[in-house]
C-alpha cells in the first residue's frame, strides 16, 4: 500500500505498480488485521507530522520508547521526540510519500517496514530525499504503541 502525505491524501498501490519481489506473501486474517491497524497509525503519524505536530507520535509511543531518526548520530527517547516536535511546529508544507513492505508479528509484537520519498520539507524547501523505515510495535495496555525503529536515509534506485 502507499500513501501520499503532505496534505494528506492516502493512496492504494495498484497491483501493476510493485513487483513480484516488492509484494509480500499472503498472509493470515490476523495478520491482516494488525497490518490495517499498524499501518494507518503509521499513517496517522506522519499526518499529524505534516500539520507539524508530533502529539499524535508522542501519544502512540511506548514505555521506554527509543527511535534512532536518519540524520541523529544516536538513538532518542521521547524528550527528543518533544524537542523535535517543538522545532517542528508551524512548519506544515511537508510532503512525503510511503509505500508499506512487510510486518513481522509474532504475538504481542509487530516490526513494520516501509519506504518513503520526501519531495518537501516541512518548511517548504524542495527536496528530493528517500527513506527506509522500520518501527517495532509492541501491544501494551490493549493498544498497539511504538516501542522503537530505525530510519536510514536510502540511495535512490
């Protein structure tokens, strides 16, 4: 599935875009659910971000959450997460599309990964930058939250 961001609108992959290799297998009926529901929190997410707001982040993070963004020279916990999301705010014009790969589940435990491609950033300045992702999701009081992901700033191909 991809999606287009910025002013968001969601898009779904059309079967002749992706090739056998960047299709997943087929998967189980509670595979599909987690899938759905991960995934449009993602989606969530990055909606949000682009609205520059990362309250909806925050409040989909973890116990103990720890993410390593692209361009960190280490891994960050929620402090700079809100630190990210105070250098964000009023910055509206991002624009990103993400394209999902693959969720790992394995009981309470979920590992989602995607690609995107940022053509602006969020203060207007064009860019033509790709990212891969993974974020691992963890269920904690009943609710799928971000525990920790990785995002690595990718070669275009």
């Amino acid at each position: 599935m991809k999606a287009a961001l910025g002013i968001v609108t969601a898009l779904a992959l059309s079967a002749g875009a992706a090739s056998a290799a960047d299709t997943p297998p087929a998967h189980d009926a509670r595979w599909e659910a987690e899938k759905q529901a991960i995934w449009a929190k993602e989606l969530a997410i990055y909606e949000g971000r682009s609205r520059g707001d990362l309250s909806l982040y925050l409040a989909n993070t973890a116990d103990d959450y720890v993410a390593w963004p692209p361009f960190n020279e280490v891994p960050k916990g929620n402090e700079g997460l809100r630190a990210t999301g105070a250098a964000m705010a009023g910055k509206t014009k991002e624009h990103l599309e993400m394209t999902f790969l693959d969720l790992a589940l394995n009981g309470q435990t979920a590992v989602i990964y995607y690609k995107t491609h940022r053509t602006m950033r969020a203060d207007g300045t064009p860019a033509d930058e790709y990212f891969e992702v993974t974020h691992t999701w963890v269920m904690q009081d009943g609710t799928w939250k971000v525990l920790g992901g990785m995002a690595r700033a990718r070669p275009v191909r």
